[in-house]
C-alpha cells in the first residue's frame, strides 16, 4: 500500500478563511486521527488556508471524507460557492513531487560570434560603415 496525501484548500470569503481554521481545525484533525491518517499540516497564505492530511490508502480518506465532522466544516467555509477545493495530493504552494531537471541549452550553448567581415570585403570597402574612434579630454 502506498500512503496519499489529500488536500482541502479553503479560500477566503465572506470572512477570512484563517478564521474558519481557528474554529474548525481541531476538530478536523481530531476527527482526521480518529478514521487513521498518518500525518497532517496547516498551510496559512495570503489567500486562505490548506489542510493537508496523509492516509494509508484512499478508503481510509473515503471513510473520513464521509464523516459529520468534516462535512460540517466543509458546510461553514467563508465561500461554499467557489472557494473550497479538495483534491488528492499536496496542497497550496508545496511545489512538484519531483525535482524538475534543467532543460538543454537551445543552440547547445554557443553564442553568435561577430564575422570577420575583413575576409569578404576589402578594408578600403568597409571605412564608411566604421564608427571613427572619438576621443574625449
């Protein structure tokens, strides 16, 4: 078996989402430990909060996503409309599972490198398009 992390994001609403955390969250992690989750972290932004918990498998995560507890909680959040999103996986700004590994240099590298244009063209065919050296005092 391989342990998930799920994710609920509540975003702010009608009143800061910090807020439902402070009321809710207790019993979200007391109820979260009580159907077998493994680990579990709180995630304050500047757009709401995240509570990520960890379970042995998803119908451990099935059971406790049936709960009264948490479909209490979830019924209270600051925007029922659009400001609640539960998902399988790390939450917020937790970034990629995987390091994201460097991309191939375009051109392999190289830079562009100024022609000699004194191979094509002769020196006495080139002085009107050379800038004349000024000298400052």
């Amino acid at each position: 078996m391989v342990e998930q992390w799920f994710s609920i994001e509540v975003l702010d609403g009608a009143y800061p989402a910090s807020l439902w955390a402070d009321s809710f969250g207790d019993a979200l992690t007391e109820s979260a430990l009580g159907f077998g989750a493994l680990d579990w972290s709180w995630h304050a932004h500047t757009w709401g909060v995240v509570f990520e918990v960890r379970f042995e498998d998803e119908s451990a995560w099935d059971r406790w996503r049936e709960s009264p507890a948490l479909g209490a909680a979830l019924d209270a959040v600051p925007d029922p409309v659009s400001g609640l999103i539960v998902y399988k996986g790390r939450g917020g700004s937790s970034g990629r599972v995987e390091p994201r590994r460097p991309r191939p240099l375009r051109g392999s590298g190289a830079a562009a490198l100024p022609l000699p244009l004194d191979d094509w063209f002769p020196a006495e065919d080139l002085k009107p398009f050379r800038a004349p050296l000024l000298v400052l005092r």
